[in-house]
C-alpha cells in the first residue's frame, strides 16, 4: 500500500511541475505574445487557474502536516 501511495505522489508532483513548466515557459508566453484580447483573456484565466492549483496544493500539504489544523 506504500508503494501505491509513493507512486500517485510522485506521479502528481511530476504531472505538476510538467503542467508549471509548460504554462509558464510555453503556454503562457505564446498567448501573451499573440496579443489578441481572446489570448490575452485566455492568459488571464489560466494564470488564475494556476494560482488556484498552486494555492490549493500548498494549504493542502499544510493541513497534511499538521494534522491537529483542521480539526479538534
């Protein structure tokens, strides 16, 4: 059972840092670059998006390791 939860995290760190590293040296820049208003919106909402995931994934591994933070 510890080597199925080893691999889905290694799995999900790896499927993040590809996702991070495509949108922000590939993705994001291309849209960024075309400057039409649908591109540039498109920027805006998967920056967001981003933010969100990243955000998320950090108060997640927070509660994670302090397991008396949610609840009592």
């Amino acid at each position: 059972m510890f080597a199925m939860k080893l691999t889905l995290i290694l799995l999900g760190a790896l499927l993040y840092l590809v996702g991070t590293l495509c949108w922000l040296f590939w993705a994001g820049p291309e849209l960024l670059s075309t400057g039409t208003t649908e591109a540039l919106i498109y920027a805006l909402f998967g920056t967001c998006a981003w933010l969100l995931i990243s955000f998320g994934l950090a108060i997640r591994i927070i509660k994670k390791a302090r397991t008396t933070a949610g609840g009592r």
